[in-house]
C-alpha cells in the first residue's frame, strides 16, 4: 500500500509540473475546466492577449437564452490581470448571490492607463472596442438572449456606458450608469434604450451636476430617463445601487414609465452607506483639481 501511494504522489508531482512547464497551473487548469461561476479567460488578437473574466450562472443551461450584463469598472482598476474588475462594483454582490444569480456576467478590462480618466472607455478606445468583440465571441460559445444586453458601468465605467450605448444603439436592452457624467451632445444621437442613472448626492469626485446637465438635455428631447440621486452616498454609491434587487429586476425588464422606484438597500450597503454619513465637508473649492492616490 504504501507503494501504491508513493507511486499515485509522484504522478500527482509529474502531472503539475508538466502542466507547470506548459505554462498552466494546476489551480488554473481546474477552473478552466470549470462550467459555471468566475470564468478566467483570454482574448486574443493582434495587440496580444488580454485577459477577462465571465460569470456563468450556476444553473446555466444552453437550452435557455441568458441575459448577459456587461460591467464596465472605474479608473482605479485599469490594468491587464484581468482579476480586478470584479472586485469593486458589481463583482463583490455577484459573489455573494452567485448561486441564484440569473445572468451571464462580463468583465473586461481597460489596458488604458495613459488616457484622462474618465475617456478610457469612450466607445472609440481600444478598450471599449475590444470589450464588444470580446462579448461576440462569448455570444457565439454561450447562449444570450439578444434582446437582453445590459450595460452597466462606474465612475469612468458609467461615462463609458454612455458613449458606447450612443455609438452602439442596436446592441442594448438598457443602461445603467453609476456615479457618471457625459457630453449633453448625446442626447441628440440617443437611441430609445431605458436608461436609469444613479449617483451620490455628496460625491465630490464626479459631481452630480455631469449627469444631470445629460439628463436634463434627454428630456428636452422628448426622452424619460431615470435617475435617483442617494441624499447620503458619495462616489461609492454602486454599494447601493448593485446591492439592491430592485435594480437587477430592472434590469431584466427594463422601463422609463413613471418614475424610479426607491433602491433597497442590503445590509452591506447600508452600512457603507452610514459610513458616508460620518463624512462632513467644511469646504468645496471649484475648478480645483483632484488627485487620486492607491
């Protein structure tokens, strides 16, 4: 028996380091191997390889035609390791609710780290471009229903979400900006895709004000986008807003008929939320300039 044993771990040792020399861990041969939940995956093309991730629900079926959201992410998690996008904004509550989560989920990442902030994932970038070939391809493995395409985004994600949906308007279902802002002059091109945008009343990053001039402009148009300004949330109002299974069913059966309902907050969101309110400003000056550090 203990031969048997000795023999069984040196196969075990053999087999990670060949998948090691072959350039595969065995931990990421597993998940690869995998079928549903956090997919690591990668795209490539002429720029090389870029890596992302994609959420398949638990209860995936080929059989059923899927929602898919697209989660754009925030300045702070540009990059190329194709992990942290799904570690602030909509990633964490997907991890929490995975198990019943009833969407394909996808998650690319801006490689872009020279342009201004909020512009990386404008829909004429690389990086925005790249995100919708990338959602091709997973169309083509997976099955989406087409008439259910969610964009979603952030901070910079949510003024992505704008531009892409102005230069894409046949792709989407609806729209979900987060702590966002954008050009008044789309209003003049915008396609009739329910929107609902979110903000903090205290974000002093993106200030409210570069959503409202936007949505003010939209009904000038003869549009009905929703938005909800949170009295007691800053920048990070996305703890609110994907914490809430109010927006996710929005989401799923999208409308700008009356107006938005309330957010209900999970704990985990109220809490951040009560956190916010520790926060008092003795002094806001305009026009200055704001650096962002970590």
């Amino acid at each position: 028996s203990h031969i048997r044993i000795a023999v069984a771990a040196t196969g075990f040792v053999l087999t990670c380091l060949m998948l090691t020399e072959a350039g595969v861990s065995p931990a990421l041969a597993q998940q690869e191997s995998q079928k549903t939940g956090f997919l690591q995956r990668t795209h490539t093309d002429d720029g090389g390889d870029h890596k992302y991730q994609l959420f398949v629900p638990t209860k995936y079926s080929a059989d059923t035609q899927w929602p898919i959201i697209v989660y754009l992410h925030g300045a702070g998690e540009r990059g190329n390791d194709g992990d942290t996008p799904t570690h602030v904004g909509l990633g964490p509550f997907l991890r929490a609710r995975q198990d019943a989560f009833p969407c394909l989920v996808l998650f690319t990442q801006c490689e872009d780290m020279d342009s201004r902030l909020l512009q990386g994932w404008r829909a004429d970038g690389a990086d925005a471009k790249r995100m919708l070939q990338i959602l091709k391809e997973v169309e083509q493995e997976y099955s989406v229903d087409p008439q259910r395409r969610i964009l979603t985004g952030w901070s910079m994600g949510g003024y992505g979400a704008w531009s892409i949906v102005a230069a894409t308007p046949d792709l989407w279902s609806a729209v979900v900006p987060v702590s966002s802002g954008g050009d008044t002059a789309l209003a003049l091109q915008w396609p009739n895709v329910p929107v609902w945008a979110i903000h903090g009343q205290r974000d002093n990053v993106v200030r409210p004000s570069a959503v409202t001039g936007l949505i003010d402009e939209l009904r000038n148009q003869g549009r009905a986008p929703w938005l909800s300004i949170i009295s007691n949330a800053g920048h990070h109002v996305w703890e609110i807003a994907y914490g809430s299974e109010t927006l996710l069913n929005w989401m799923l059966a999208p409308t700008n008929e009356g107006s938005p309902p309330q957010l209900e907050a999970t704990d985990e969101s109220t809490d951040a939320a009560i956190a916010e309110q520790d926060f008092e400003p003795v002094l806001e000056i305009p026009n200055a300039v704001a650096i962002r550090l970590g």
